[in-house]
C-alpha cells in the first residue's frame, strides 16, 4: 500500500512534500521540486497541513491567472484599419501560432511562411499581402535579405509594409533593421496592444502616403557574414534568471487567449522535443551549422514561452557562434547544457499549463 500511495504522489501534478519536526524535508515528489526550483514564490499557493507527530504536509501549485474578459478592444480592430492580409514569416511554428491567434481576434486574414524565401515566392506567386510580420533570424534566407529583396521587386509590392520581430533587445538591431527597409521593430515576445498599435499606425501612415509614393532606396541586397551585419549581443555572466517566468506566460495568455495560449504551449513543447532531438545528434556528429540554427530557433520561441533561463543560456551560445573564430569547445559545452536544461523548462512550463487549467476549474 505506501509503495502504490508513494507511485499516485510521484505522478500528480500538484507540489507535494513531507517535512519531519525539524522541518526537514523527507519526500517531495517530482512536480514539487519542478514548481520551487522553476517559479517564484509570490506566484505559488501553499496549503500545509500539520501532522500528530510535529511534522507538515506541504502541497503547492501555481496560482490561477485571471483573464480580463474585455482583453480584445473590437473598436480597434483591423475591419476598422481597412487591413485585409497578412503575412508571418517565423521559422517557428509556435511563434506563428500565436501571432496568428492575436491577429485573427483582430479580423486579419493570415498567411504563414516559414522561412524567407517562402516569402519571395508568395509575392511572386501574385498574394496580395496589406502587411507582413518578417522574423528577422530564420536560417537559409534572414528577414532583413529578405526585406531587401522585396524592396527590388518590381511594382507596388516592393512598398509592402514590413515590421521586423526579433528577440535581440539592443539597438542595433532596431538600426540596421531599418537600414535594410523594414518600416517598424518589434522585439519579442510579443505583446498584443504593441503590435496593433504599430500596425495600425504603419498602415495610416503608408494609406497616407499613397500607393504612388516612391519607394525608398534600399542598400542593395547581399548576404554578408551575420558578425559583420550585427555585431554581438551580450553575453550574459551567468543564469541567474527564474526557469520560468510567470509575467510573460500571463500576458501570452491574455493576449492570445485561454485556448490559444494553450495550443501554442502544446506546439512549443512538442516542437522543441524535437529540437533537442536534432542538437544532441547534432552534437554527436559534430554538425555545428545545425546545433547553431536550432540554438538560434530556440532562444526565439523559449523567450516567447517565458522559459527565461533557457532562453538566457541560448542567447549565450548564439553569441559565441557569432565570433569570427569561436570557441569550439565552449560552444559544445553550452550546446550540451541546453540540451540538459531544456527538458526541466519544458517540465515547468507544462506544470503551470495543468495548474492554471485546475485553478481555473476551481475557480466559479
């Protein structure tokens, strides 16, 4: 019988664990050391019950989020803008899902590309785009070539409004975005009311400008080495960052929705499953170019998930392979580490899914 209760308190999704009268720690199952270790305290409830014999039973989860009813402001939807198209170029299926699902909730008829040359080809193809959402690192073709390839196209196409989406924060992305003839910089993750606010204001100001305007020059379009085109972002000294942040999982959730936001966990985690999948035979193979694109993909959409540390430990490893001449050992020892860390984010991540979907069913 205590091996069966010990199996049932291993598999549940609430934070369990058994203290002694010494407050010593005797058992904690799997979720608990997940919760105290991945989420900040004031964002956990605790219910402790003590024992005959002096100690407690201590049972945790993360506290329900209330979602406003009022999150999406119709008044300010894209029906109002005169917006009919979109495109979202983002290598990562989730990151497309959820731009998608903001958007929709607007009135935007959508269109998905997974990297930039599937771009090109939709304009070539005659799709009408009003906008497009151009993530600016996806492997093969980035979003600024790309953007300057569109901005060589002839007709009115080349003057496609574009807002470039990145999870670099410095300035010099916001610079050299513009310098390849991007029209706004958003960095990830996305916030709804930010990215309506500058399409909304894109598109006023480009109806306004009219369709005959001319085009702005643009530098013409060639591949140059990523360290020569942006330079390196900082590296940060070490992970001090919570695994999991619970801000950017409340906000994701209000701007995409309960059903939403949970599709898109759903899609990142089984996404990036696989990711991990192709770094560690990457890494056994010594296949570099590969462990750097997936590193890249997935500093990206862990961010926008708020895996904070994963995506802090990704940033760390893209920046060394943005060195002429990197460190290659340095480089596969922090390639191993997010391979290692990732599935305890992912275990995180998926624990304040079921504790939110529980406090919500609790809550009348």
């Amino acid at each position: 019988m205590e091996h069966q209760i010990i199996n049932a308190l291993a598999q549940t999704q609430a934070g369990i664990a058994l203290f002694d009268a010494d407050e010593r720690i005797v058992y904690a199952n799997p979720a608990w050391e997940q919760l105290i270790t991945g989420v900040a305290e004031e964002d956990l409830i605790f219910n402790e019950t003590e024992l005959a014999d002096g100690g407690m039973i201590s049972i945790c989860f993360v506290k329900p989020q209330h979602v406003p009813l009022d999150k999406i402001n119709l008044s300010n939807s894209a029906n109002d803008a005169k917006i009919g198209t979109v495109i979202i170029a983002d290598d990562s299926e989730s990151n497309r899902m959820v731009a998608r699902r903001i958007l929709q909730a607007e009135g935007y008829s959508i269109v998905e590309a997974s990297n930039g040359q599937s771009v090109l080809n939709m304009l070539r193809r005659g799709v009408n785009a009003d906008l497009i959402l151009m993530d600016v690192e996806m492997p093969d073709m980035d979003g600024l070539h790309t953007t300057r390839r569109i901005r060589h196209m002839p007709g009115p196409v080349s003057q496609t409004p574009i807002i470039a989406l990145s999870a670099h924060q410095s300035r010099d992305w916001n610079v050299i975005a513009r310098q390849s003839g991007v029209d706004e910089f958003i960095n990830k993750p996305i916030q709804r009311e930010k990215l309506i606010e500058t399409m909304q204001d894109l598109i006023a100001r480009t109806s306004g400008a009219g369709k005959n305007a001319k085009p702005t020059s643009s530098p013409p379009p060639h591949l140059r080495s990523k360290s020569a085109r942006l330079g390196r972002p900082s590296r940060p000294e070490s992970l001090t960052s919570p695994v999991l942040d619970i801000r950017v999982l409340e906000q994701l959730y209000n701007d995409a929705g309960e059903e939403g936001a949970r599709c898109g966990i759903d899609i990142f985690i089984n996404e990036t499953e696989s990711r991990l999948v192709k770094i560690d035979k990457a890494l056994s193979e010594d296949d570099l170019k590969t462990v750097r694109n997936e590193v890249h993909a997935l500093k990206s959409t862990s961010g926008t998930f708020g895996l904070r540390q994963l995506s802090e430990l990704c940033e760390t490893t893209q920046s060394i392979f943005e060195d002429a001449e990197f460190d290659e050992d340095r480089v596969l020892a922090l390639s191993r580490q997010v391979v290692q860390l990732a599935p305890t984010a992912l275990t995180a991540l998926n624990l304040y899914r079921r504790s939110r979907h529980i406090g919500s069913n609790n809550t009348i």
